[in-house]
C-alpha cells in the first residue's frame, strides 16, 4: 500500500531547468539513452557551465568559409555571436570551393570537403586569432554537401556527393592533425545533409536521397564517442535540403532550405530525446544554402541563395525562445552561398 506521506516520483522533461540549493548552480536535466532498448525515460541533472568562450576568448565566434563560385571561393570571415553587426574578414582556406561543412572545438575550426571536382580536403583554423587555414588531412572519401557535425574532441562528416550521393560517415581527433577514419553509415545515401550535436550526440538531417529526389524530413542520431551506424530520431517539419543547423547543449534548430524551392522555414528538436521537430519561426529571407552557427544562447544564419542569387543577409535567433529571425548584419565581402560555419561555442562543446 502506498505511503500517503510519501511524495509521487516527479516526471521530468529533458531540458528542463532547476536550481540546485545544496550546490548553488543552474542544472538542465540531460535525457538517457531512449531508443537503445528502453521505454522508461532515464537521465540525470547537469550543471550548466560557468565557463564559456566569452570568458576566454572576448566572445563566441561564427566563423564562415568558402562559398559560391567555380571552383569555389577560398574567403573565411567571422562574427561575434553575441553582438550584431557586419562580419570581418579572417583569412583565407587552403583551396577556394563551395559546398563544404565545418565543425569545430573551442579551440580550432576545421572545413572537410568541398565542390572543387569533389574534394576531399580538411583543413582547420585556430578561432581565436585570425590568418589562413592549415592543411590537416583528408576524409576518407572526397565528397561536396556532407554534414558536419562535433563535440569537443571529435568532428564527425556525414553523406554527400561523390558526386553520387553516399551514406558514408566518418571522423576526425580536432586536436591532431591526419585523415578521417571510418565511423559508420547513415541510413541512405544522402547529399546535401546538415548536423548539428550535443556533447554526447550528433544530428544530421537527410537532404536529397534517392527516394527523396526533392528534400528529404529524415533525422539521424548517432553517439559521438562511438563508432557505428545512425539511427532514426524523428522528422522535421517540412521536406528540405540545404538548410542551415546550429545547436546549444540542448536544442538544435534547422534554418531555410530548398523544397525545392526556397523556404524560410526555422523548426527544432530536443536533442536527447526522439521525436519531430516543432516550428520555430521564419528566417528574415527565404533562402537555400546557407550556414549556421552557435553559442549557448543565440543562432546565426548566413548567406544563401534567393533565386537566383546569392544573399549577404545574417541574422540571428535566441535558441532557447521561438520566434521569427532578427537582422543581424552583411558579409562584408558581398553575398556568399554553399558556405561551412561552425562556432568555438556550439551545444558539442558541453
């Protein structure tokens, strides 16, 4: 017989926020591993960091490369996530080419293929400072429009186009330097992915595949740390390809696209459960190819095609809220498409 003194076990949804009075400090509660054999939701509390890119570095960075043009340009340019304005310029990537995928750890962003014929190439800057990027390796098969995705120790590439699509994932040590290794493969052969992760997780979003020759509503999951094939998560909102994707540690959110045309749609999921995305809001343009980054609390989304040109609009989101998209400034070097951004300050970094 039940206790009547005695409390009912509280139900808790990841995400959700707590302030913990024995140990003074903000706490998220992180969801278990639903999906591997388990229908009981499981988890635990996590301190929100205290630390953040901000303190170390004067400021959370997006930072964009590549871009539109044959065989692609080779500009970087930079913003400072929680201010607004135009982007600065940084440098320069190895080779000039489009339809790359960026990922990064606090301390070194890395670009891994490319539209120059395809590419195989990866190469990395260090965010902090400005200057050109250094050759760090190869992926293990050359590709253009993979997704790109990484916690604080490891980027992962998923799909692309060889130019035949492929279902191919694999992996990158961000702190060395050397060639991509074998992970795993997606559930279809997919080009024109996105990614995005968690510290623990990473999401990719199928584009175009070959059931799904227009966009594709597919969402992946896999376990950064492991190696292995993805596995089903839920689906987005609307079938798309080409879409920009950003995260914090707990929210990951899908900007624009092509389905086929060109769409405005924002929508997102909770990153440690399964399920559908939910409509976020509208970007302030529609546009398809564009790029994302992150810090712990806002979104940028940049460039892209508005048929048929390429666009120079930024703007931003707070992750955390829904709404519509805010101006957040140019590119100073003109309009840009087909980019990679990653950030020193995403939901992979914890």
């Amino acid at each position: 017989m039940p206790n009547p003194n005695e409390l009912a076990p509280l139900t808790v949804t990841p995400g959700a926020l707590r302030f913990n009075t024995d140990s003074m400090k903000l706490e998220y509660y992180r969801g278990g591993p639903v999906g591997f054999g388990t229908t009981t939701q499981t988890g635990e509390w996590v301190n929100l960091t205290t630390d953040s890119p901000d303190i170390q570095t004067g400021g959370a960075r997006g930072v964009i490369g590549g871009g539109q043009g044959v065989p692609g340009s080779n500009t970087i340019e930079y913003v400072t996530i929680s201010t607004t304005g135009n982007s600065i310029d940084f440098g320069d990537l190895t080779a000039g080419r489009r339809w790359s995928s960026a990922c990064a750890s606090s301390t070194r962003g890395l670009w891994g293929g490319g539209e120059t014929g395809p590419s195989n190439v990866l190469d990395y800057v260090t965010i902090s400072s400005t200057g050109n990027a250094t050759s760090f390796g190869s992926l293990s098969v050359a590709r253009g429009q993979p997704g790109a995705c990484s916690s604080s120790t490891r980027g992962v590439f998923a799909g692309g186009n060889t130019p035949a699509a492929t279902n191919t994932i694999d992996y990158i040590t961000i702190a060395s330097t050397g060639n991509a290794v074998n992970f795993g493969s997606l559930t279809s052969a997919s080009g024109y992915a996105n990614g995005l992760s968690s510290s623990t997780r990473g999401i990719f979003s199928l584009g175009i595949t070959p059931s799904a020759p227009n966009g594709s509503n597919v969402v992946e999951f896999i376990t950064i740390a492991t190696t292995g094939n993805s596995a089903d998560f839920g689906d987005l909102s609307v079938t798309k390809f080409a879409s920009g994707s950003c995260s914090n540690s707990i929210r990951g959110v899908f900007g624009g696209a092509y389905n086929p045309a060109t769409i405005n749609v924002i929508d997102f999921i909770t990153i440690s459960t399964l399920g559908n995305a939910t409509d976020f809001g509208d970007l302030t343009v529609a546009r398809g190819g564009l790029a994302a980054s992150s810090s712990s609390t806002r979104g940028v989304f940049g460039g892209g095609v508005v048929t048929p040109t390429a666009n120079n609009t930024i703007d931003y989101i707070t992750i955390m809220s829904t709404g519509n998209a805010i101006d957040f400034g140019d590119f100073v070097g003109g309009a840009r498409a087909y980019i990679g951004a990653c950030s020193n300050g995403h939901g992979g970094l914890g």
